[in-house]
C-alpha cells in the first residue's frame, strides 16, 4: 500500500498530509532493506519522526481527512517533483544509502509507478472533495543536522512566496505565544517547485501552509495530541480570520 487515509468522510475543509509518514520499506524495494542499519531507519532520514501521529490527531480535531504516505522517503520522496534530483537521494545527511547508489531509471520508474503516483491521485481526490479544501502539510525535523548548529526553534512555517495568505498570519499568531519559538521559512525554504504542496496548492490556489514540528518534542503520543489540541485551534482562527478564507 502507497499510503493510508484516515477520516475520508469527515466534513471538515482542512486535509491534513503527512509526505513523510513511514520507514517503510516494500518488500519488493531491494528485499524489502535499502543496505542500512536498523539504528539508521528510525533516524529522520528514513521519516519524519513524530509527524504521522500529529497528523492524525490534528485531523480529528479539525474534523477532516488525512492522508499519510506508507514509504520511507528513501526509497521515492513523495514531497519531490518526479525531475527532481533529490526525488531518490543516494546521500543523505552523511549517510550512503546503498541500494540506491546503481538505481537504473526502470527501478525509479516501478517506485514512481507503484508509490509515488498512486499517494499523489489519492492526494489529489482528497483535495477536491469540496471547493474549498485548505491543505496543512505535516513535517518534522531534526534539532540538528550532523556538523551543523543546533536549530532554536520549536515550530517552522514553511511557505511559498506565491502564496502567504494562511502562512504569514499563522506565523504572527504563534508567534505571540511567549514560550514558543517559531521559525519563519527555517529551517530551511519552503518553496520547492514540484513539491506537494507546490503540486496540489499552489497550481490550484487552494489555502496552504507547512507546517514543521522539532521531532523531540513530538515523540510520544501525548505530545502528539497536545500539540494537536494546541494547534487546531490556531489553525481554525487564523483561517477565519482571512478576508477570503
């Protein structure tokens, strides 16, 4: 299976994604083992740790679907254009991932076929189930990358600068929160052409924002649904607060 959905029926006109929900790796991928050691399939190379549990519990408090992927972003990365040249990463973080060092363009294809565009159609009907969906993307990330300075923030607003409309609001928001440090496009951009969100938002002018979690302080379900308990409702007046929301 590409990827999982959860509350297709709920009315609300949130979709809550998670590109990065899973480590997993199909059996059919390389038997099923990319060459790397247990230790580095559950560092956030492998997945956005904390992320697909977040996504659930913030879709249920906004009452709409979720859709959540069912493959490590080592084997095809759902939240890459299929041309981009980091769609299959060969070196990630420092880390040589060995079976994809001699990928052929047939085995990126079967990835493209049986994983990548399946959870993007599925996406893509989600998103049109009413003419007003808004899209939150669900990410986590790292306190620090290997040999690099460890990153301050709690929470990053990721965003394009075709579209702010949800994001920069949302951002003024939190930030108003006194012991919250919020990250404005950090840690890194989140313009990206040929993204998800870049794919099933901004080509559609739908309502989107990105939203990264620091991955410690969403390990355990607890924070999940606290931090889900705390969002939603943010999420729900800054949206209402739009002039065209």
């Amino acid at each position: 299976m590409a990827f999982h959905i959860e509350g297709e029926d709920r009315p609300g006109r949130w979709l809550v994604t998670c590109d990065h929900a899973s480590n997993r790796v199909p059996d059919w991928v390389a038997g099923g083992d990319l060459g790397l050691p247990p230790a580095d399939m559950v560092r956030h190379i492998a997945w956005d740790l904390g992320a697909a549990g977040l996504a659930r519990a913030l879709a249920r408090r906004l009452d709409s679907p979720a859709i959540l992927s069912d493959f490590s972003r080592l084997v095809i990365d759902p939240n890459r254009g299929e041309n981009d040249p980091t769609l299959v990463m060969r070196l990630y973080d420092g880390t040589i991932i060995p079976a994809n060092r001699h990928l052929t363009e047939d085995d990126i294809d079967e990835r493209l076929t049986r994983l990548y565009r399946p959870y993007h159609a599925a996406y893509a009907c989600l998103a049109a189930r009413r003419p007003d969906t808004v899209i939150v993307a669900i990410h986590s990330f790292t306190p620090r990358l290997q040999s690099r300075a460890p990153r301050p923030w709690h929470v990053g607003i990721l965003y394009s600068h075709r579209d702010d409309r949800l994001s920069c609001p949302l951002i003024a928001r939190l930030q108003a929160e006194p012991d919250l440090c919020i990250g404005d496009n950090e840690p890194y951009s989140g313009h990206l052409p040929g993204d998800a969100v870049d794919r099933h938002a901004l080509s559609t002018g739908r309502h989107n924002t990105l939203i990264e979690l620091r991955h410690d302080l969403i390990g355990r379900a607890e924070d999940q649904h606290a931090w889900a308990g705390r969002l939603a409702p943010i999420l729900e007046e800054v949206l209402e607060g739009l002039s065209d929301g």
